[in-house]
C-alpha cells in the first residue's frame, strides 16, 4: 500500500482572492453599519412621532376636561341665577 502524503495548502488561490475577502468583509461591515443606522434612525423617528402623539393626546383630553367643566360650570350658574330670579319673583309676588 502506498501512503498518500498530506499536501501543503496551496496558497496562491489565498493569495489571489485575499483583496476580495478585504472587499467582502469591508461590504458586509458597511451594510451591517447601514442596517444599524436605518434600524436607529426608525426607532428614534417612531418614538418621537409617539411623544407627538402622547402630547396631542394629552392636549385633547385636557380641552375636552375644560370644556366639560366649562359646560357644566354654566349649566350650574344657569340654574343657580335661574333659582335666584324665581326666588325674586316668588318673594316680589309674596
């Protein structure tokens, strides 16, 4: 039987695609830097337009809140000046 003896690596075909790995792996670094960058840009972005939309939320509620308390507060002098002129009436007739 004859031993087949282990072969050194060929190292020419290392050598010729080595500025193709550098080239590869500077690529996939960039797209990777890209995709962080886009991913941080939409978080930031989505997360601002949510404060907007928490404020204009708020906002809403608070002129709704003074509106009602308004509308109620009215309905209240009404019925109280309403109460006083029948009163009057009622005591100017007595």
């Amino acid at each position: 039987m004859r031993r087949h003896l282990a072969q050194p690596p060929d190292l020419t075909l290392l050598r010729e695609n080595s500025g193709n790995d550098v080239i590869t792996v500077v690529v996939v670094i960039v797209v990777l830097v890209v995709v962080v960058v886009v991913v941080v840009v939409v978080v930031v972005v989505v997360v601002a337009v949510e404060e907007v939309v928490v404020v204009v939320v708020e906002i809403v509620v608070v002129v709704v809140v003074v509106v009602v308390v308004v509308v109620v507060v009215e309905v209240e002098v009404v019925a109280v000046v309403v109460k006083l002129a029948v009163v009057a009436v009622i005591g100017g007739v007595v």
